[in-house]
C-alpha cells in the first residue's frame, strides 16, 4: 500500500518497522508509482484536527431541525466569492461528484459537507469551531507551500521553478469538513458509492481522516499504475498528501493525479458503525495565474486544443476545461 512519508525526518514507516532512506528516492517513488503519500504532522497540528472532529462530531448529533439552522443566507454565502456555491453546511446528498465529472447525478454525495471560508460569520460555524478551523487552515497551508521544497527536487525541478509553483498557490483554497454517516448501499437504492471516482483539480490534497469505529475502509484509489481499487485507511497523526491534476500539468506527467472513490458498506448490518469524517484541503493556484502550454509530451492534445483557439497561456479555471476537453472519455 501506501507508505507513511515524514519528510524532513526523511523516515519510511510502515506496520512492522521504520528505516532510514534516501528521502528523495522514497518521495519519487510515492509520487510516480503511487500518486499520494502520508505525512507525519506536527502535534498541535493533529491535535487541532481532533479538536475540530470531535467538535463537528458532537454538531452531527444534533437533531436535523437544529443543523440546518447553520446554513447561510445568501448574502453571507455572496461575501465569500467564488466559494459562494458551495460555502457552508451542504446536507446530504446536496451535491453530486459523479455530475461535476461528467456523469448523469444519479449517484449523489452521501454525505454532509462544510465548506470553511474566513468570511462565514463565527455563528455559522458547527460546534462553534471558527478559530480552530481557521488555525488548522493556516497550518496546513503553510505545511503544504513547505511540500514544494521537497517534492520539486525529487522529480528533478531546480528551485527557481519550484518557487514559481509554490508563488502560484492560492490563499483562498478550499477547505472541507465531510461527515459520511452509517450508510449502506442497501440504503441507497443498492448503489455501493458514496462519493463518485475522480481526480482533484489541485497541486495537492491534503486528506486528514478518522478511522471508522468497525474498521470499514470507505476511500480506496488507484495506485502503482493499474486498475485495481485500493482501501487508503486512516492514520492518526498523519495526514494523506494526494496529487492533483495541476501538479501532473507542471511536473510535464512526472507525477499521477490520484483517481479516488469513497464507497459504502453492502448492508446495513455492516454500516452500523462505518461513519466516517474528514477534513480536507484543496491546495489550488491563484485563479489569475498564468499557464503556458508546449507541444509534444503528455500534454500535446491539450497544447495543440489551446494552439487552435489562439491561445498561447491560459488562466486555472481555463486550463481545467482545456484538460476535460482534451482528455474527455480518457484515462490520462
């Protein structure tokens, strides 16, 4: 599976033993065979994570009425922006995965998203959790422009293109609290997905998860390069580090975007006790910031799709209809 990566302890750990390696190398091998890897957070990072769940934890106890009296009004979704859409307490099966990547919708989200923005008034925030989710963001995003310094040596980048990519991050990204309860695909009309396949629209995610009371491993991805569905279980004191799409564009394919799925136990029998949370951040370039595209290489359909429309560099937003576009009905 997947291996535990602390970076600048440059240690390779797994359930039998841990090993001194060549950092570089364990990075590499995580990015280009497996797509994501583990990293060992600081304490008071992963203990403000479980200050947040267990916080957010106690809110999902609440009764439904009392829930929904957390969801924005239009004007405070309007204030956060771009994020106005999906800010806030989304209920479940609000949204759909399976629609945004280009299926029908029938297989809806069966779960409860919400979506932190620092423009959300602190009374809208579940389990009055503003100032530890604003601290854990910071956190994280510092953590994550950190990453940069070492993934962009081990695929080979100087640091001069590495620091253009970690200028490049934005300071709003998005960042969400899902809350996957006991849930079965008996429950839901047989289907067995709780959140459809897909890769992220990031350089990275990063995935912090609790472990399910019965052991149920709910979010599998494909890895080492082939079509088999993988459970990626929760580790405490870490958090899941998954390539995205923008990542694989600047490293020119050295990297796999990570193709993952969240899925539901047959019975109800088995779900009882399979809830699940997570807090998850989507590290995402500025939307003004510029991409240039060049022929040949993993990219030449989009470079030559772009070519055609006149374009020779194209925004964020621009970039990932170009890849759709491309890719469309594809693996890539």
């Amino acid at each position: 599976g997947f291996e535990i990566v602390s970076i600048p302890e440059a240690l390779i750990q797994n359930s039998e033993n841990q090993t001194k390696c060549d950092p570089e190398m364990a990075m590499k091998d995580s990015l280009q065979a497996h797509g994501a890897f583990y990293l060992e957070l600081p304490n008071e990072v992963y203990n403000r994570f479980e200050i947040i769940w267990n916080k957010m934890n106690e809110f999902n106890n609440l009764p439904e009425a009392e829930r929904n009296e957390f969801k924005l009004t239009e004007d405070e979704a309007k204030s956060t922006g771009f994020f106005a859409p999906y800010v806030g307490l989304k209920g479940f099966k609000t949204e759909s995965t399976d629609a945004a990547v280009g299926g029908d919708g029938n297989k809806r989200d069966c779960c409860e998203k919400f979506t932190y923005h620092k423009n959300v008034p602190a009374e809208k925030f579940p389990g009055d959790s503003k100032e530890e989710m604003t601290a854990y963001y910071n956190d994280m995003l510092g953590i994550s422009k950190q990453v940069f310094q070492f993934v962009g040596p081990s695929l080979g980048f100087d640091k001069k293109v590495v620091d253009t990519w970690e200028d490049s991050v934005s300071e709003e990204c998005a960042m969400r609290f899902l809350s996957y309860p006991d849930f079965s695909a008996d429950q839901n009309e047989g289907k067995g997905i709780r959140m459809a396949a897909h890769t992220d629209q990031t350089f990275f995610t990063f995935l912090n998860q609790v472990p399910p009371d019965n052991g149920f491993c709910s979010l599998e991805a494909k890895i080492s390069g082939n079509d088999d569905w993988t459970p990626v279980p929760s580790v405490r004191g870490t958090v899941l580090v998954q390539i995205g799409e923008i990542l694989r564009y600047v490293s020119d394919g050295e990297t796999r975007a990570t193709e993952h799925r969240v899925i539901l136990p047959e019975s109800q029998e088995e779900s009882e006790g399979s809830a699940r949370e997570s807090l998850v951040l989507f590290m995402s370039p500025n939307a003004t910031i510029k991409f240039t595209t060049q022929p040949g290489g993993p990219f030449d359909k989009v470079h030559k799709l772009l070519m055609s429309e006149g374009k020779t560099s194209v925004s964020f937003p621009e970039l990932m209809g170009a890849l759709e576009d491309a890719f469309a009905g594809s693996n890539r």
